[in-house]
C-alpha cells in the first residue's frame, strides 16, 4: 500500500474512533441525566474501550 494511502486510511480510521467517542460521551450525557443507571455502565464501558 502506497504511503499517501496508508495516511489516508489512518487518518480515516481516528477520524471515526473520534466521532465514535464523541457520541458515546453525549449519549452518557443523556443517560446521566435520566439517571439510567444500566446504560450509564454499559457506555462507561464502551467509552472505556474506545478510549
């Protein structure tokens, strides 16, 4: 694989991971504020392995 395009697959691929964290953080947002106490672990853990 050419170098430009291995940049540009990383460069795609932590662009995702990014948006991916970024949703995950709003979502536990949301959860927190409901109080929903189930799906704030499960998306502390997403979170975790995303991290």
């Amino acid at each position: 694989m050419s170098s430009n395009r291995l940049q540009s697959v990383q460069k795609a691929e932590e662009a995702h991971r990014q948006n991916i964290q970024k949703s995950v953080k709003h979502r536990l947002e949301v959860a927190r504020s409901k109080g929903d106490e189930n799906l704030i672990r499960q998306l502390e853990a997403e979170q975790a392995y995303y991290s």
